[in-house]
DNA sequence: AAGACTTACAACCGCATATAC
DNA sequence: TGTATATGCGGTTGTAAGTCT
C-alpha cells in the first residue's frame, strides 16, 4: 500500500503543457501505446511524471474527446446519473461517450450544482434542500398564538395533522410575504410582526414543536419536502401569481400519494389559500420542471426521478 | 482604463484499489 | 500471504479569461 513515489521525483515539471510536450507525448503513444505510464516519459523525453502523462492524455489529448458546451441531452444524462451514482464521475462518463470524467465533474461544479442550489435543491441529495429548514423555528417565534391540543394517535392522523398545519403555515408566510412587499418591499422577516394582523395568523406553535422533535429521517420525503417549500416561502420578495390547487397540502398529499401514504381526510380549502411561490425566484414547479427536462408530477412540487433499473443493478 | 470579482477548466494531490513479486 | 509499486479516481487548487464596477 502507501502512496505511489512517482511523482515523488525532483526536478519534474509541472503546470500547464505546452504544445511541443503534447506533440511528444501523442507521438509516443501513437508508436507504443502506453503500457506503462511510469516509463512512458522518459519514452517520450518528457520531464513529466507518468501520472501527469497519463491525465494530460485521458483527459485532453486522447482523439475520441468530445469537446465544447454540454448539450441538454447531457445535462439531462448526468443529472439523472448523478442522483443515482453520486460522484462517481467516471462512472457517469462511462455513459457519455466522448466526455472524460474531469470535464463532467468540472460541468457539475460549475454550473448543474449551482443550477440545483438556486432551484432550493440539494446537489447531493438530489432532494430540496432540508438545510434550509433550520432558520424555520426563528420565524416560527413570530407567530406565537395559543396552543391547542393535538393528539396523534397514529402516523396517518399525525401526517394529516401536519398538512393542516404545513397549509396554515404557508398561509402566515405569504400573508407575511405580502405585509412586507407591500410595506417596506424587504424581504427580511425579522420585522413583520408589527405588519401583521394577529387574528389572521393560524396556530403554529405544535408545528414548531413537531419541526424540532421529528426525525426527519423517519419522515416520508413528503414532508420534508412540504417543509422546504415552505420555507422557500420566507424568502420571497418577488410578486405572488396565482397558481390554483398549488398549495402546501396538494403537495403533500401528491408526494405521498405516490410514495404509498393513506389519501387525505382532511384538506384546507384551496381558495382560502393563497398561491404558491412565484417560480420565477427560483423553486416549485417551473424551476425543478427545467432543470429536470419536464418529468414533474403535474401537481407536485418534486419531479419523479426515472430510475433505471438495469443501471441501478450494475452499480448496486 | 484599471482593479476587483467571477467563471471555467486544466492540472495537481492524495487516497483507495489493483497488481506484481 | 504480505509488501511494494502502479494505476485510477475524486477532491481541490491555480490561473487565464471574462465581466463588472
């Protein structure tokens, strides 16, 4: 084991190459191929270590090198890879012809995850972004009403008890949303209270209660991402179009509907809601749609990833 | 026009695994 | 079977080019 010493040797250069070096370099391997990495500098009369050979080569000078943008068809491919392989670039270059790991990861880096991080989209998880939720509990002190009793008698009721709740919520932060837009055009929450009517605001102290003791790990993706949306919500400071039936309990129940979840019993009515996000600042539907190439559940806020199961048994 | 900042990407580093002996 | 070396991979960095102020 340990550490290869091959560029362990002094006096090798570094750094970029220059074209007389590239020259050599494909000269040599089109006469010997590269049977071994480590003898081929000094084949070629480069000052390179072998394993800077080999990267130049793999990932610049070999002739079945796609270069240039990404086409969407690509982006697309590794979007959906990613969220089934992670970082496994090499992986993931295995089916893109052409395309070397390096370029897809530096893709990724510099532009898909960026892309997934606007749209409130976790780049590892391939899920929204759940970190966002934390700033939740600070807002959730701004609407600090009585407390009615809650009891959960089973996963179901409590799910439904939350939806209410989640809809009640989104409720406060377009209301707060609105005050803000309309009073001050600041996006920060921290000064609504005052803005606010109080006997608008819903009850949501057993919401904050249940945020901090649930283990979102155990919860149904619906939920979490119910939550997040939710959230996106607080930082809104665009304008609010209105977008029917896309409320936080048709999400809720669209998600777990699909993941096998018992169907509603209990529902806000959607015309005492108030819309949805504006996608246009980045999240929901519109954004996730584009990013994902239009497989999105008509009314749901998550596109369903296609997986692929023959790929999913070769790297299972 | 110039400096600050951002973006894109080539290249390096170090770890993990495969292979040779 | 154990150890040394070679190779491959993913994370990170350096820097040139582009954009903004």
């Amino acid at each position: 084991m340990g550490r290869s010493p091959c560029c362990d040797e002094v006096g090798l250069k570094k750094g970029p190459w220059t074209a007389e070096e590239d020259q050599k370099l494909v000269q040599c391997i089109q006469k010997h191929g590269h049977g071994s990495w480590r003898a081929l500098p000094k084949l070629a009369g480069l000052n390179r270590c072998g394993k800077s050979c080999r990267l130049r080569w793999t990932n610049y000078l070999r002739p079945d090198i796609k270069r240039g943008k990404f086409s969407s068809e690509e982006e697309q491919t590794i979007l959906h890879l990613h969220s089934i392989l992670g970082n496994k670039w090499s992986a993931i270059a295995a089916h893109l012809p052409g395309r070397t790991d390096n370029e897809i990861k530096n893709f990724w880096n510099t532009h898909l995850k960026k892309k997934l991080i606007r749209a409130g989209i976790d780049p590892v998880t391939h899920r929204p972004r759940t970190d966002l939720f934390a700033t939740l509990p600070q807002l959730m002190a701004l609407a600090s009403l009585g407390v009615p009793p809650m009891d959960y008698r089973s996963l179901d009721d409590q799910l439904r008890a939350e939806a209410v709740q989640l809809a009640n919520l989104q409720r406060y932060l377009l209301q707060s949303s609105a005050a803000i837009n309309t009073s001050t055009g600041d996006n920060d929450l921290g000064g609504i209270t005052s803005e606010m009517d109080p006997t608008n605001l819903p009850n949501l102290q057993p919401l904050t209660t249940m945020i901090l003791s649930t283990d979102l790990s155990r919860s149904p993706f619906a939920v979490v991402d119910a939550r997040t949306q939710l959230h996106h919500l607080s930082e809104i400071s665009c304008s609010l179009e209105q977008s029917p039936g896309n409320d936080a309990t048709s999400i809720y129940f669209s998600q777990g509907e699909s993941k096998g979840l018992a169907a509603p019993m209990v529902s806000p009515p959607p015309s005492a809601l108030p819309p949805l996000a504006d996608a246009s600042m980045g999240s929901g539907d519109a954004c996730s749609s584009s990013i994902y190439g239009g497989s999105v559940a008509a009314n749901s806020f998550w596109p369903e990833v296609l997986f692929d199961e023959p790929l999913l048994a070769e790297f299972a």
